[in-house]
C-alpha cells in the first residue's frame, strides 16, 4: 500500500489567540467592520446603558437655589447571546484548494498558509455574514441568531415609524425625504447621524443620481450619469448614508451611532476557537471546527431612532 501524505491539521486554537479568530469573525460584518455601530467588546454578562433626559434646565434667576427642573433616568440592557458552530468537515474536500493557495497558484496573496487557518478562515466568513444579518433583522427565536436592532425598534412605541414602500430610482428621493423629515430636530447636524439603508434602496439613490430621477436630468450627478459612483461616500439631504448589508430590502434606520451598540464578550474566558483533526481519536479524514462566542446589540433612546419599514 503507498504512503498517503496528508497535511496536519490537529493545532487547536485556545485561550488567549481564540479572541482574535472570534474578533475577526465578528468584526468584519460589514456593519461593525465600516464603523456603523458603537463597540462594545469586553460584555461578560451583561452592560446596563443608561440614559438621561431634562426638561428645560434654565429658568429665571432668582436670589435662592430652587431645583425645579425634572431629570428622568432610564436604562436599557444589552446582554449578548452565547453561540456556538460545530462543523465537521472531510479534510480531502478542502486539501486542494488549499494546496493550490500555498503553492502559489492562487492569486490572492493574503489567504492563510498553514491548513488549519484555512479552515478557520472559512467559517469565520460564514459566521461574519450570520452576524450582520442578526445585527439588523435577527429574532432570538431563530437558532443561531439575537434581536437584531429593527426587530427591537418594531416592538418599541418610543421608536419613530416610517411607512415605507418599495424603493425604485423613481421614488427613492421622495422616501430618503420621509426619513429626513422624520428625524427629530435635536439630532439633525449631528456628526456620527447616518440613515443606514438596504442595499437595494442604495443602488436605487446612486441610479438616481446617474438620470434615472426625473428631477435629476438625464446626465445625472456632475454630467457623469451612473459612471459617477466609486463605492465612496453618500449623503443625503446632509446626512450620511452607511450601506448595512444586513438590512432587508426597503428598510432604513435614522439614528446616531453612539445610540447602537454591538456587545460581545471578545476577551471572556469561554471563547473558544478549535480545529481538531480526528484521525488519531477515530482514524477518519474528519476535521472538526469548534467556536464559541457572545453576540447582541441594543440601542439606547428609542425616541432617537426613525424606522423605515
């Protein structure tokens, strides 16, 4: 019988270098790797957010001191979610790829080089797409995923509803309007307020603004029609438009991001990143990947959120 060479992949990941698989698995959601949230990466249990809120604190002046002004406080409680993936994969079925990446016949340059990152790597994405789809529409009900902030924002009479409608270059100006006119006033001209927004209602807006809106003309923005847009920034109305992938399509959110917060617990003691090779325990061409990890996300004033929905 020949001798069959097969690459080792029995290096488990533990302990302190776990938290950097999971950060990057987490982390490069789009949401969270573009900046669109507020970070909060150290929630062992759980992180009370408080808030605070004032009627009008300047009176009359007067000789005495008189306390008349109400102060309200309230709180919120973002409590991420532990989960896991349990996969168990055949190691022929991804040794080729990954013997081509390390031979040189690939060219992307910045894949892993040793078996078992490689299949770290892999299921990282997976959990990076799982992740920003539960940041935004998630339901805990659901295995595998946490309230996500639309789902929260529906159930919250706090929350500022929008009607909305399905999006298109024709009415995409006359819906972002809505929102716009929607956020309260106290928080337009703020520097981190964004309309984060659908794929589908953002490639709406850039066709727009290439002539596809009749109050545009047909040239589009800058007489460049849809070659304009290079993946940079959007505004509208004054306020910056953040692409959230995990949106649904015709769903929008106004809101600060100092107001959404995304909790996990990168550095507690039960993170747990493994690639366990199952040749020596069972003699199979088996690989199982072990992740645990916490994930959740909260708001904290409803009353400065407008939802399109």
């Amino acid at each position: 019988m020949p001798t069959t060479t097969t690459q080792n992949a029995s290096v488990a990941y533990n302990g302190e270098f776990a938290g950097q698989y999971i950060s990057a698995a987490l982390l490069s959601a789009s949401t969270l790797e573009n900046g669109g949230l507020t970070v909060k990466p150290n929630v062992k249990f759980q992180e009370v957010i408080k808030t605070i809120s004032t009627d009008d604190i300047v009176k009359d002046a007067s000789c005495d001191f008189t306390a008349t002004s109400t102060i309200t406080l309230d709180e919120r409680t973002l409590t991420p979610e532990f989960q896991q993936v349990n996969l168990q994969l055949c190691k022929s079925d991804f040794q080729n790829d990954w013997e081509a990446i390390s031979m040189g016949y690939s060219a992307h340059d910045t894949l892993p080089s040793s078996f078992s990152d490689f299949l770290i790597s892999h299921v990282a994405a997976k959990v990076a797409q799982r992740t920003e789809q539960s940041i935004w529409a998630g339901s805990t009900a659901t295995s595998g995923q946490f309230d996500g902030l639309v789902t929260k924002a529906t159930a919250d009479g706090t929350v500022i509803d929008v009607t909305g409608t399905t999006v298109n270059a024709g009415n995409v100006i006359t819906e972002l309007g809505k929102i716009v006119d929607a956020i309260p006033s106290e928080l337009y001209g703020k520097e981190d307020l964004n309309i984060y927004v659908s794929q589908n209602i953002a490639r709406a807006y850039v066709r727009a603004l290439g002539g596809f809106a009749s109050n545009l003309g047909a040239a589009g923005f800058d007489n460049k029609g849809t070659m304009w847009w290079q993946g940079g920034a959007l505004s509208f109305d004054g306020v910056s438009l953040f692409v959230a992938n995990g949106l649904a399509d015709n769903n929008a959110m106004a809101a600060l991001k100092s107001n959404l917060y995304f909790g996990t617990g990168l550095l507690a003691d039960h993170n747990e990143v493994k690639v366990i090779d199952m040749a020596d325990i069972d003699g199979s061409q088996n690989v199982r990947v072990v992740m645990r990890f916490t994930a959740g996300c909260e708001y904290g004033i409803g009353s400065q959120i407008v939802l399109y929905s």
